[in-house]
C-alpha cells in the first residue's frame, strides 16, 4: 500500500482541549500555504501511483470553495490510483457546494468531528457546531452519494454521563455510519480546558467506560479492530498503513512520513514552512527502533503482529527477545499468542501504554 498524509493547519476556531497542531484560519496564510505546499510536493517528487490519500488537520473544511479546489487540483496527478481517498472535515464548514466539490474530484471517504451530539457538551469543550448540523452534514454527504463516512466521538467530557455517550452511538448507529473512531478525552498542558482546571477521568474510571462503550458499539454490531476504532463498513485502509508500520509519505505543516527506514518530521513553524523550509528533522531508524516502533503500532491493532514477519523482517527471534515481557502479560491475560500471532487482549487494550513501556525497556 502506498499512501499519502496531507496536512491542512487551519481552523476557524480553537477547541479548548486540543492541542494538535494548528492556526487561526487567514485567507492570505492560507493561499501562501497551498503554494509552499505545492513547493514541497515538487521537491519531494512525489509518486503518481498513491493507493490512499488523508487529508487531515486542524480543519481542511475551513479553506474556502476555491482553496479546497486548488488544494484538490494539487492532489490531482498522485491521486489517479487512489482507492481510499479521505478528507476531515467539520460541520460547521461544509456546505453543499464543497461535498459536491470532493465527490467532483472522487474523494470518497469523510471523517467527521462530531465528538458529541449534546449541544451543551460542545459547547463546553467550544465547538461551533451543533447536534443538528451535524446530522444535516451526514444526511448531505449521503445524498450526494458520498456513503463511507467516519464519526469521531469522545468520552470523559465535562459533565458528560456514559448515557450520553450511549445516546451518541444509538444516533451513528441510526444514521447509517459505518465507522466511528472513539477517544477518551486527554488534556495536554497547553490546552483551555486543562487551564480552567477541568480534571478527565482518572485511570480506573477510563478502563471502566471504556469497556462499557465497548460492548455497547459491539451490541450494535460494531467491529473494534484498533485501540479507538470500531467499524461496521470496512477499517480505514490509510490509518492501518500506520498501524501495519508500513511506509508513508506526509506533506505539510508537521506532517510526518516514515521512508525507506527514516523518520522525516517537517517544521511546525508556519512562517518557516511558508519560506519552503519544510523539513526539520530527518532521523534514521535502526533496528531497533524499528522493531519497538513495529510492536507499538501492531499491538494496537485488534489482529496483532505476525511473529514470522517481525522475525524475519528484522532479523530477530521475537519470542526469545522479548520473553520476559510477553511472559508476564500473557499471565495477566493482557497478550495472547495464537497461531503465529501476538495481540492485545481487551484487557491489554486499556492498559497498552504500560505494556509499551515495558517492552521499551
Ligand atoms: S477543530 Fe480540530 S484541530 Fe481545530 S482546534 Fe478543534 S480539535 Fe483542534
């Protein structure tokens, strides 16, 4: 699989528990940035036989109906293979003329930030959208035949019960959606909630919503096939390329891309990546890192990691490496070893960072 990342840093507003990169919407900012992305695109010559593209952000859907057309028209040559062609957008800037314009250019795949459909609640965490134009987005994108359509939610709000976050499933559940992509809430320092003092749910409370959100997405026949991924239609092809560990090019501000056993981090400085110096660091993997890396995505996935591939990719006797490790959370019914395979159990799903830590070391 040959895939494509594409990062667009904008939003029209800020949330006030994100802390991913990005910046305020500015017309000029934007239009000097589909340029300085166009520069790295032809410096990077990229290649013209992409099997997924993801444009992420910030909110692509706040560049405008002739930015998003000549950001589509950039994407054009490297987009002819495409099988998978994804795009994140927000309720609050979509409109119709927009979805028109992604199915015009064949993209196929929407995800969207609903993160709730309680108004109260987002207003809480300051999102501009409501419950209802959320759905309205939905029922839009499905009429102009765009029909693979992803949710994002998230639990451990402010104020939020597990019933709502019930009521958010049954509401993707009635509207069609094939898959959802559900995340406890996690404050970084520098975010507004963090700073207003807003305390998520501790360890023991995550584990416990995270399994009732569990069986209520598998009693509506959801399949769960990564940590905070469920899906009824089919997975998203570019996210397992990441979890597969498999290689990737990302163009933006940044983006990151994993080539030919390198780590290439772009700048996440807008003025420098404006000036066409995108790259700020470019860090070989060895072994090594490569393998943790490998184990660290592929514990992630409900399938696991083919023991004989990491052994002969990396040239390594996996089991006798990591003995000690895999021993002990096998006892605790964390990792389960069948058939070739290594996997997280349910159990091990919410406690991975731990178990990663230990394989680290
Ligand atoms: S829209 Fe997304 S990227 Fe932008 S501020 Fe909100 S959470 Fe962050």
């Amino acid at each position: 699989m040959s895939s494509l990342y594409v990062h667009i840093p904008f939003c029209h507003h800020i949330c006030s528990y994100c802390d991913f990169c990005k910046v305020f919407y500015n017309e000029g900012w934007v239009n000097q940035y589909l340029e300085a992305l166009s520069f790295e695109m032809k410096d990077k010559e990229l290649s013209d036989d992409y099997q997924t593209i993801y444009i992420g952000g910030g909110t692509p859907s706040s560049l405008s109906l002739q930015q998003l057309k000549k950001l589509l028209d950039l994407l054009q040559p490297f987009s002819k293979k495409v099988l998978e062609y994804s795009i994140e957008i927000n309720p609050e800037s979509m409109n119709e003329e927009k979805l028109n314009l992604l199915k015009k250019y064949h993209v196929n795949r929407l995800s969207i930030g609903v993160q709730t459909f309680h108004d109260h609640l987002l207003k809480k965490i300051g999102r501009y959208h409501t419950s209802y134009d959320a759905i309205h987005l939905i029922k839009l994108a499905k009429s102009i035949g765009i029909n693979d359509i992803n949710v994002d939610l998230i639990y451990g709000l402010p104020n939020q019960t597990l019933q709502d976050v019930y009521e958010d499933i049954d509401m993707v559940n009635q509207m069609g959606i094939g898959h959802v992509s559900i995340y406890s809430l996690i404050l970084e320092d520098n975010t507004i909630l963090k700073h207003e003092g807003y305390i998520p749910l501790n360890d023991e409370e995550d584990a416990y919503w995270y399994q009732c959100i569990d069986c209520y997405l598998k009693e509506k026949g959801f399949i769960h096939y990564e940590v905070s991924n469920y899906y009824k239609r089919k997975p998203s092809l570019h996210n397992l390329v990441y979890w597969h560990y498999q290689d990737y090019q990302g163009i933006g501000l940044s983006a990151h891309s994993l080539i030919q056993h390198h780590r290439l981090e772009n700048t996440k400085n807008l003025t420098k990546y404006l000036e066409h110096h995108y790259l700020e660091h470019d860090c070989p993997l060895n072994n090594e890192d490569e393998v943790f890396e490998k184990i660290m995505m592929g514990l992630r996935l409900t399938d696991g990691i083919n023991i004989n591939d990491i052994d002969s990719l990396y040239h390594i006797d996996f089991l006798k490496k990591y003995k000690d490790v895999i021993d002990k959370y096998v006892k605790l019914n964390m990792l389960e070893i069948d058939n070739q395979y290594i996997r997280t159990t349910f159990e091990g799903m919410k406690y991975l960072n731990t178990i990663l830590v230990d394989f680290l070391d």
